[in-house]
C-alpha cells in the first residue's frame, strides 16, 4: 500500500511523509509518482528550514533510504 499524500506545509510534515514512504517496501512507484513531483513543487528556501524543534532535516534522513529528499534538503 502507497503512503497517501498529505499536507506537505512543514518540514516536519514532509519528513514525515519522506519516513512513511521509507519504510515501505517496494517503494518506487510511490516516489516516481508522489514523492517526486511533490519535492518539486516546493520552493528552494523551504529546504533551508529546520523542523519545529530545531533539528537539521539531514540529521534525521537517511541518504541510504531517503536519497531523493536528502538531496532536495542539501
């Protein structure tokens, strides 16, 4: 089952979101279709931000798992 795409507004939203869709298993169709075009939408300054309590959205993505969103964060 694809994660289901929710409110994106957030880094902790979008973290979160990035999380659930590391986790599952054969996850590809749900980047390419979801992920993906999701990160693109969003503004390059919004990867600048920290999540609500401070913390470095790298420190908390896994480049191994979550390659595509650690990319947009960096």
């Amino acid at each position: 089952m694809s994660a289901q795409p929710q409110n994106l507004d957030t880094v902790d939203n979008l973290l979160q979101h990035v999380l659930v869709i590391a986790a599952e298993p054969d996850n590809f169709e749900t980047i390419s279709k979801q992920l993906a075009p999701a990160l693109k939408e969003i503004q390059p300054q919004f990867f600048a931000q920290s999540t609500s309590d401070g913390k470095d959205p790298l420190e908390l993505l896994d480049p191994g798992t979550s390659s595509l969103a650690y990319i947009y964060f960096l």
